[in-house]
C-alpha cells in the first residue's frame, strides 16, 4: 500500500511543476503591473483538477493525460 501512495506522489511532481511555473508566470507579470498575467490562473486550475482526477482515479486521469499530449503532439505537427 505504501508503493502505491509513493508512486501516486511521484507522478504528481510532474503536474506540481508545471502548476508552480504558471503561478511564477502569474505572478511576476502580474507584480509588474500588467494584469494579463492573470491569464495564467486558468491552466493551474486545470491542471489542478487533472491532479485531484490522476489522484482519485489514476487510470482515467492517465487517460487524460495521454490524450492531452497527443491532442498537443498533432496541434504543433501541425502548426509547424
């Protein structure tokens, strides 16, 4: 049961990151007076509730991740 807590919060510290990036982003653009900085809030909330999914239902929140990362892999394909 341990091994399955630890490997719960590894897979998070991944998220964690990039929710902290995005609150660095938000706050330092939005110390400097610009409030477009804000904007940032919105992708930690989301991936805050991808967090509490992976937490709760770690297969479903796997599933999402995928498909967000393939969603992401062909939206630049094909952009570029």
């Amino acid at each position: 049961m341990k091994t399955v807590r630890g490997l719960k919060i590894a897979a998070m510290i991944p998220l964690g990151f990039m929710a902290l990036i995005l609150l660095i982003f938000a706050v330092g653009e939005s110390v400097g007076g610009d409030l477009s900085g804000l904007m940032h809030l919105l992708p930690v909330v989301l991936v805050g509730l991808v967090a509490w999914l992976c937490w709760k239902r770690p297969l479903w929140g796997g599933i999402l991740l995928l498909a967000g990362a393939i969603f992401e892999a062909v939206f630049f394909w094909i952009s570029v």
